[in-house]
C-alpha cells in the first residue's frame, strides 16, 4: 500500500482578540484511509504572550497512514479557544486546511473564523461571554452547510509540516 508520513508542529496563532489562546486539532481523512500510528486528534497548551501578539504553542504532529487510493486525502481541522481570567473557555475561531500533497517541507496559515449568531447573541456574548458554536464541528471541513452561516473573520494559525510519501509511484502515482 502506498504510505504517507506527516511530521511537523502547530506553531502558533496570531491575530485573535484575545490572549491565552489554546488549540484543539483532529485530522479528517476518506475510507481508504488508515492510520498506521499517530493521534487523530490533540489539544495544545494555553500560551499567554506578554511582549507579541503570537501565542507559540510548538504541539508535535506524527502521523503514519496507510492508502488504498487518493480520494479523501487527510485535511487537518482547528479550534482556538480563549481562556479567560476565570479559567472558562470561549471559541476564538473554527479553521481547516488540506495536508499538502507533495513531498518536502511546507509552512501553512490556516485562516479561522467564528460563527457570529444573532444580534441578541453578540449583545450576551459581549456582557455575559460565551457566544454560538457548531453543533456539528464535521461542518468545519465538509462544506455542506458553511455557505449558510453568518460569520466572522478569525486570526491565523501557523502550521509546518514535512510530507513523505511512500510507494505511491508502485501505485500509479508521480509526485
């Protein structure tokens, strides 16, 4: 089977309106996909930049999979969350972005965004905190139902990941 091997890091996010910013990540991949080692899904620590407006987290990312076919290639999805002065967490921003599909080194900015919900919303949101989430966090990176939601402009997460593929030419594949 052909192989793909994806090492890198989340680096880090800036441009969001708060400080003390987490990340919770999980990589989507199609039915022909399996996951050979690695985690799926992973949260990162709380970074409270003092002097910049990037918060560095560094969080590893090792995954091996193994493939049938290219249909489904694996798309990694992100949540920032903010945590505030009494330690409760508000979402800061929904991303995704597609794990490149050739070989090397590659720095990537997943721009967020946020679901901005009614004016009686936002009005609790801003005295209150907390605000609208997905129910359905599939919708970060299916796309179905996106085009539906009011949304706003998020910061960007930094990623940097090295692909190496394996035995894809075997299979009819050139990269």
């Amino acid at each position: 089977m052909a192989e793909l091997h994806i090492i890198g890091q989340i680096v880090g996010a800036s441009g969001f309106p708060h400080s003390s910013l987490f990340c919770k990540w999980g990589i989507h991949a199609g039915g022909a996909w399996r996951l050979l080692s690695g985690l799926r899904e992973g949260q990162t620590q709380v970074d409270s930049p003092q002097t910049s407006d990037m918060a560095f987290w560094s969080h590893p990312i090792d995954l091996h999979y193994a493939t049938k076919g290219l249909q489904g290639w694996p798309k990694l999805h992100l949540q920032v969350w903010h945590q505030d002065l009494f330690g409760r967490c508000e979402l800061s921003g929904y991303g995704y972005c597609h794990v490149p599909s050739s070989p090397g080194h590659h720095r990537l900015r997943c721009a967020t965004w946020r679901p901005l919900g009614s004016w009686q919303e936002q009005l609790a949101q801003s005295f209150v905190g907390g605000g609208p989430q997905l129910r359905f966090p599939d919708v970060i990176y299916s796309g179905a139902d996106r085009y539906r939601l009011h949304t706003a402009a998020g910061g960007t997460v930094e990623l940097e990941l090295a692909v190496i593929l394996r035995n894809f030419d075997k299979y009819g594949v050139e990269s």
